[in-house]
C-alpha cells in the first residue's frame, strides 16, 4: 500500500504553504479513482468544489462542496472524484508540531467529516490568510490554526456516554434544512419534550439554538461563495436569510469582513 509523505497529494498543486510544522496547500483533483494509501502526516481536507467520496475499510462518506474532512495519518483509505472537475484545500499537521504545542494529538483519533459550524468558520479564515500569503498572514494562520486545535473537542471525535440519542437527530435537522423552526416543531420531529431540549442544547452544542443555526447558514455560504458565478443575492436566500442586510451582518459577525472582502481574496 502507497505510503504518502509529508505534502504528498494526488492532483495537481496549485499552491502550498508551510508555516513551522503545517502544510497549507490547494489542490486540483484529475484521478477519478486514486489507489489505496495512507498518510505520514493527519490532515484537513475541505472540499472547494465537486463532488468526492472517501473509502475506508469501515465505510464510504460522501464529500460534497463545503465538506470538511479529518484524515487520521495511519488510516487507508481511497478517494473517488464523481464531478468532472474537483478541487481542494489541505492543512497538514506534522505529528511533532502537537508535540511542541503541547497539545493532544488523542483528540485527532478516527478519520470523520466535521460539520461543526464555528470550526468552519475558523476554517474559512484560514483560507483567507492562505489567499492573502501577506506579511501578516503567517501569525495570524498560527493564531487560528491553535484555535481550530483548541475547539477541535467539541466536535465530540469520540461519542460521549451521556449524550442523549436524540441530540445527533437534532443536528442532522438542523444542518439539513433553511427552514425557519420552532421549539414547538422540533420538539414534535424528535418526540422530545422542550423543556429536555431548552436545558440540553447549551450543553451539547455549546451555545444557543438560535447561534448555532445562524452559524450553520454563514458555513453553509462559504461554498457558495466559491461559485463566482453566484450573487449575493442568490446566496442569501440559498442558505435561507431572511434577506441579504441580514446575510452580510452575520457573516461579518461570524467571519470577521464582508462577504465581497472574502469573495476578493478566495476567487
């Protein structure tokens, strides 16, 4: 089985960055179907545009535009491209950069998508400074790269034993749907009293109901903010904002700059 080193993709590079231990790259992806391999390092794969599916031994996980994808450094695995063009952006961790930052390289254990909204939201900065590549985009892609790091345990990578089963059907409601919702129309969808998801929604998803749904429609943007082709306009009422004022106020809030300053950096 191929053994993929330090920076080592299948695709064509288009660019790549390396900041004392961490690989930034972008990628076009030409194979319809690579061989099975692992990686020397773990790493992020976000998925710029297409449609991919990753293959382990365990499973196959559709990766759609926006998708972010961990990839532990000793999992084999196989991509399959399933669009005719599919491009994306990689941040590689060397194991020795956890070591020196004295972090836990334990909580990086299994190769998942991540949907939490606030680490995309991280990850959409990243971008950002690796598309600038200015005089201050060094520091700053360390300050978020230790912040995506710090957050990574509330993606909860290993089940927690006193979840309730139905907060992972809450998620999936929530990522799945623009439709404006109520605690009386969840509470009927998940057959959960209200009171049981008022008390248990700042503890599992680490905020308000209505934060983490107004952070999921600003991830849900960035992909199509990757389409020039799209307006504003269009992607307002693609992720389902009210209207646009409203889109541009919270992806501000969210993301630190408007969507057209974002847009004039990543297209």
């Amino acid at each position: 089985m191929k053994i993929l080193s330090k920076g080592e993709y299948y695709g064509i590079m288009k660019s790549e960055h390396n900041y004392n231990g961490v690989i930034l790259s972008e990628y076009n992806y030409l194979t319809q179907q690579t061989d099975w391999h692992y990686h020397e390092n773990p790493y992020l794969m976000y998925v710029l545009q297409g449609n991919l599916y990753d293959n382990n031994k365990r499973k196959q996980t559709a990766c759609t535009t926006g998708s972010l994808f961990f990839y532990n450094w000793d999992e084999p695995h196989f991509n399959s491209k399933h669009s005719n063009f599919a491009k994306g952006f990689h941040i590689e961790f060397e194991r020795q950069w956890f070591k020196d930052k004295q972090l836990d390289l334990n909580l990086w254990e299994g190769s998942r998508l991540i949907n939490n909204p606030n680490l995309h939201h991280v990850l959409a900065k990243l971008y950002f400074e690796f598309k600038c590549h200015d005089d201050y985009s060094q520091v700053s892609t360390e300050l978020l790269l230790f912040q995506f790091c710090e957050g990574i345990d509330s993606i909860q990578f290993t089940n927690t034993l006193d979840e309730p089963k139905w907060i992972h059907k809450l998620k999936e409601v929530l990522h799945q749907t623009n439709k404006n919702l109520s605690l009386e129309s969840l509470s009927k969808e998940l057959g959960v009293h209200p009171a049981h998801i008022s008390r248990a929604v700042p503890k599992y998803l680490k905020t308000t109901l209505g934060d983490y749904i107004r952070q999921i429609k600003v991830k849900n943007s960035m992909s199509y903010m990757m389409n020039p082709s799209l307006s504003l306009t269009d992607i307002t009422y693609m992720c389902g904002f009210s209207d646009q004022s409203h889109f541009i106020r919270l992806f501000k809030m969210y993301i630190g700059m408007t969507p057209n300053q974002y847009r004039s950096k990543i297209n």
